[in-house]
C-alpha cells in the first residue's frame, strides 16, 4: 500500500498554493481524503488523529502535496476540500493505546457477531469489522445473497458492546 511520490522533488509555480489535503490509510486498503485545515506539518506515515463521524478516527498519512491534490481531483471531481472531514492533530501517545485496544478488539467483536447471526438465524456472513480510533463505533462488513432484516442483529450487538454499530 506504499505511494511512490513522483511530484516530490518538483517546485511549486510562484502564483500556486500548497494543497491543505491528505489521503490517509485506514484498516485494509479503505482510503479517505481530510482537510487539514490547521496546516499541521505532516509526511507519509504519520499517524494522525481525524474527525470522525461521531467522534475521531486514527489512520496513517499515505500521500501529501501536489500528488494528494491529483488523486483528490481524481476522486471528486468538483467538490471542495473544504468540505472534506478535517485533521485534527498529530496522534498521542494515548490515541495510539486506545486504536490498538480496538483493533485487538475486532478479532472478538466479529466472532461474537457471527454467533449472534447465526443464533437469530440470519442468512448473512460477517466478513469483517473495524473499530473507530476512539472506540465510540464499529463498523461491520457483511455479505447476503439477498435481503436480510437484520434490525434485531443490531440491537442485541448495540446493547451487548455498549457502541454505535454501522453495516456494510
């Protein structure tokens, strides 16, 4: 998932600004754009704290400067980086603790929501699961052949793992 930056060792035009944009790397290979609206000095492989949604996620920097404006171009055609989520801060040494407490969590928090489904008789399989850097969401991936009510799934998840639940 590395990035090669072939704009790095290129100047600026005098009358260009520089791009206030980052992609950053979550779990796999999911990928978002955020606004660093603060101009915090940042580099590839930075591990930052970004707005989430509620709260903040923690990912790693995987592209800056001209070529994250590409890519940002690339992917959103029109839209303004304004409106894009925002950085917050380089990541404590606490926002780093409580991101690797949730992803030891994962692991866990799939097996349990397997047994769930399957103890409710839902013809889903759950592929994945990723926690939000502040441990305040998790996110689930799953798969169905067809449609699956699974309102009853969420609840019992929710009320068990004391969190807000989102299902792909």
């Amino acid at each position: 998932l590395t990035v090669f930056d072939w704009l790095s060792n290129i100047d600026l035009p005098s009358d260009a600004s520089t791009f206030n944009g980052v992609e950053v790397r979550f779990k796999g290979s999911r990928k978002e754009f955020f606004y660093n609206e603060k101009n915090v000095a940042l580099k590839e492989g930075d591990v930052i704290a970004v707005e989430g949604s509620p709260g903040h996620d923690i990912g790693v920097v995987s592209i800056v400067g001209e070529l994250a404006r590409l890519q940002f171009k690339k992917k959103y055609k029109k839209q303004d980086l304004e409106s894009q989520k925002k950085v917050y801060r380089i990541a404590k040494e606490s926002d780093i603790a409580k991101w690797q407490d949730a992803v030891d969590l994962e692991e866990k928090t799939m097996q349990v929501a397997r047994k769930s489904a399957e103890y409710l008789g839902l013809e889903m399989k759950i592929s994945d699961v990723e926690y939000q850097g502040d441990k305040t969401k998790a996110t689930f991936y799953y798969t169905a052949n067809g449609r699956v009510d699974y309102r009853e799934l969420i609840k019992k998840l929710s009320s068990e793992l004391k969190l807000r639940t989102e299902w792909k």
